[in-house]
C-alpha cells in the first residue's frame, strides 16, 4: 500500500529494499541508522524451513522475516526516534526503477560519447 511505501528504505549494509520502522534489517541483521550487527545470521526460517531470500531476508515458505523477533529499539534508538527515522528514509531512499533506468541510459550514453571523442582524438593524433 502507498502508505507503507513511504518508510521503504535501501539497507545501507547490504542494499535490500527493506521498512525504515523496523529495528534491524532483515537482509543482513544491521540496524538500519547505526550499522550494528544486532542479529546472527540464519540461513533457514525456523517455522517452515525453507532458506530465506538471500536479498531480504524474507521466506518464501511462510512470509516471515529473518530477524523478526528482535523488536526492541537499538542502543542508537532507532527506530524510536521520528526525527533520526525521517532522516533515515531522506538518506536512503529507494530508486524507482523507472529512475534507475533513466540513470543507466545516461550513463551508457556519456561512455558512448566519449568512446567517440577519444577515438577521434586517437585518429587526429596519428595525422
């Protein structure tokens, strides 16, 4: 829903598209605004056994996400503290795949066009 789309961050340890109001990241066991390790990893959801996506951390057996019994805050106080959160989702936001795709063709574009000039500067300087 588009509400909860609002507090999708880019986990800054390990890049998964995770909720900024969660204490640690399901990816990687992080908190999201500190960095600490607050969770040990598990390659398994121990309700269903099936391995955890190794992007998020979500089971694809039963839906549940690693570290989620962790609830309370981190020593940071994250995410208890709304103006530290809100400066956490500005930090990190999550890129719409249609900006992504604008910013790789750019990128393409400006190898393309340097390609170019430093082939033409190869060919004038054998003259």
């Amino acid at each position: 829903d588009a509400s909860a789309r609002q507090f999708l961050i880019s986990c800054l340890g390990c890049s998964a598209i995770i909720d900024a109001r969660l204490p640690v990241c399901s990816g990687c066991g992080r908190c999201p605004q500190c960095g600490t390790i607050r969770g040990r990893h598990t390659a398994a959801c121990p309700e269903c056994d099936t391995p955890y996506c190794t992007c998020c951390g979500v089971c694809r057996g039963c839906g549940a996400a690693r570290f989620s019994e962790i609830d309370t805050a981190c020593d940071c106080g994250h995410p208890t503290d709304a103006v530290r959160l809100q400066e956490l989702i500005d930090r990190c936001p999550v890129e719409r795949a249609a900006d992504r795709i604008a910013t790789q063709t750019r990128w393409a574009i400006v190898a393309i066009v340097l390609t170019g000039v430093l082939g033409l500067a190869a060919v004038l300087a054998l003259r």
